[in-house]
C-alpha cells in the first residue's frame, strides 16, 4: 500500500507549549521527550517540537488509508547513527514509513511516505 503525507506548521505556534509544564508530552513519545528535555534554547525546543508535530501529522495523513491509528505520543521521529530520521511505532506493525523535516525561520515542514 502506498501513502504520503505533508504538513507545514509555524513554529512560533509551539512557543506556549515549551513553557507550559509537559504539555509537550501529548506531542512527544517518551524518546523525544529526553531529546527535547535536554535541548536549552528556547527557539531550538521549539523547533524541534513544531518539526515532531508537522512529522506525526504528515504521518498520519500518509496512513490514513491504512485503517492503523496511532497517537502523538505512540510514533517516534528519531535520527539514527547516520543522522537520518527513522520511524518508529509503540506497538508491532508491519508499516514502514520514510519521513524528513526541513525548517525555515517562521515554519516546520515535513513529508512522510509510507513505503
């Protein structure tokens, strides 16, 4: 089956979620969170946060005729040893799911497609 996703966000969208306690969390997967948590700039936490979002969103949109459902939390958006992003799910799937995030000043944009 064949999917693809794209969404684009403003990143000055997420600036109250980095100072709000853990709302971020309905976001992020636990694995995201350690990354976010130890990032120290503000513009840079926001970056990433609205880069995860427009992901996850270009996720879904990618498998929306799949019948699976995910949340925020259950799919990870994480680099790999190379840097690349890799895709992954909480619980087993057979999906497969190529993503990449690009980033200018006002907005996150990304593209997901299933493979």
């Amino acid at each position: 089956m064949n999917g693809l996703g794209v969404d684009i966000v403003r990143i000055s969208r997420f600036g109250n979620l980095i100072l709000e306690s853990k709302k971020y969390r309905k976001i992020l997967s636990d694995p995201e969170t350690e990354i976010f948590e130890r990032l120290t700039k503000p513009e840079r936490r926001m970056e990433f946060l609205a880069g995860r979002f427009a992901a996850k969103e270009a996720i879904f949109k990618a498998l929306s005729k799949t019948g699976e459902n995910f949340t925020f939390p259950e799919i990870s958006v994480l680099g790999d040893a190379t840097g690349a992003l890799e895709v992954t799910f909480a619980r087993e799937t057979k999906l497969r799911v190529l993503v990449s995030i690009s980033h200018s000043e006002e907005n996150a944009v990304a593209v997901a497609v299933l493979n």
